[in-house]
C-alpha cells in the first residue's frame, strides 16, 4: 500500500464527489500524483475511471471536493489547466484524410504553436513513428500508429501532464510495449502522468503506484520500490475482489 502525502503534488484530488444525472459516480475519491510519477487509477467498466479524468479536464463539475493540476483548481482556472494537460483518449481524435505531419501542423496550428519540420521529425523519432509513415494518410494507420502520432502531437505542445484514458485498448503486444516505455521515458523527464486501465499486467509493469477504483472509492493503492515493482499478483487479486488490500 502506498502513502499519501499530498505536498508537492501536480495532479491533487481530495475529497471528490461526481453525480450525473442524479446519479453519485464519484464518492469521496482522494489521490495525488507527483512530478515524474506514473499513476494508474486501475478499475473496471462503471468504476468511475474516465469520470476521474473528464472532472480534471473540466467537463464534470464536484458536488463536493477539490481537482486541481499544478497548483490550479480545475473548476475556476480551466484555461490554465488545459495549457498544461494533453489528454489522450482511448481513440485518438484525427483526421483520417490528413497525414500524421499534416494532422500535426493542423492542431499545432490551432493552439497557436508554431514547430519546424526538424521539431517535428524529433518528435516522431521520439514516439518511434517510422520515417516512411509520417506523410501517409492516416485512414491506413493502425490503432498503435495513431497513439503514437497523438503523442508525438502532445510532445510538440510541451505539455509537462499527461492524461491517459484505456491507452493501451486495442494494442498487440509489441505496440503496447513500445509505447509503455515511451511513458517511462517521459516520466523520467519529469513529466506527470496519470492513465486510467483495466489492464492489471501493464499498469503494474508501467506504473509507480496504482490506486484501485471501485464504484467511485478508492479501496486499495500499491506503490513499487526503488528495487521492487509492484506485484502483479497482488493487484490481480484485489481487483478481482478476492483480496481487498
């Protein structure tokens, strides 16, 4: 089980209550995420996972508690907040008749950022998106390519939170370990990144502590040590309810 010591954090929800449309979704759900860290919020279908995570971006507004992202509560600095966030669906946003490059400089463009074609390539090269990809359209793109280019995307806005929602949903297993050790690397340079999975084997394989969500509450947290990642099996067990840590 892990601590939860709040100072410092960049990602900070304490005491949050959800309702949609009368309905508690959310019920009194505290964790924090720090500079540099991997958090995975691991729960089932109707758990409250993506809840979580459209609150911090703004769509949801608490009953009761605080969101907040780098100092900035969610529900009176959203134009702040969303500066700082890039938020990666579990189906990528882009568009199908456009190039991964011309997708790229499109949304780029709406935000106002302007990047060289070097930066650019940096970026793919970072997310590993083969050379010979960049300029095809993106209707022939796999799922794993279309993650990649979405990240790439995130990395050009220099955005230092990163919202992951299912990322790996969809992926064979060479895709899902390419990108989870591009998560790694980015956390490693300071980044803060909170994804929401049911994947029990690559939250633990990727992340630094794990809360378990069950219908809004968090009931367990696992964190792994300098030396020690965190047991899979024990999150297997508590997830499926036979253990309840």
């Amino acid at each position: 089980m892990g601590t939860n010591d709040q100072a410092n954090s960049v990602i900070e929800v304490s005491s949050l209550c959800v309702s949609i449309n009368k309905k508690s979704i959310l019920k009194n759900l505290s964790f924090h995420v720090d500079a540099g860290e991997v958090y995975a919020l691991l729960g089932g279908n109707g758990a409250g996972k993506s809840t979580t995570l459209k609150t911090l971006l703004g769509f949801n507004k608490p009953s009761e508690g605080i969101a907040k992202i780098d100092g900035d509560q969610v529900s009176t600095a959203l134009n702040q907040v969303r500066r700082k966030t890039a938020y990666l669906p579990e189906s990528a946003t882009l568009y199908s008749h456009l190039t991964a490059r011309e997708n790229v400089q499109y949304f780029l463009s709406l935000a106002d950022i302007k990047k060289s074609d070097t930066e650019i390539n940096q970026a793919f090269d970072r997310v590993a998106l083969q050379p010979d990809a960049r300029d095809r359209y993106m209707r022939t793109y796999s799922k794993g390519m279309r993650q990649k280019t979405a990240i790439a995307l995130a990395l050009l806005r220099e955005a230092p939170i990163f919202l992951l929602d299912e990322p790996t949903s969809g992926l064979d297993p060479v895709a899902i370990d390419e990108f989870n050790q591009l998560v790694r690397e980015l956390a490693a340079t300071g980044a803060t990144i909170l994804m929401v999975t049911h994947d029990v084997y690559g939250a633990c394989q990727v992340a630094n502590r794990i809360g378990l969500l069950r219908d809004g509450a968090l009931v367990g947290e696992f964190a792994a040590s300098e030396n020690c990642p965190i047991e899979t099996e024990q999150v297997h067990a508590a997830f499926t309810q036979r253990v309840l840590s």
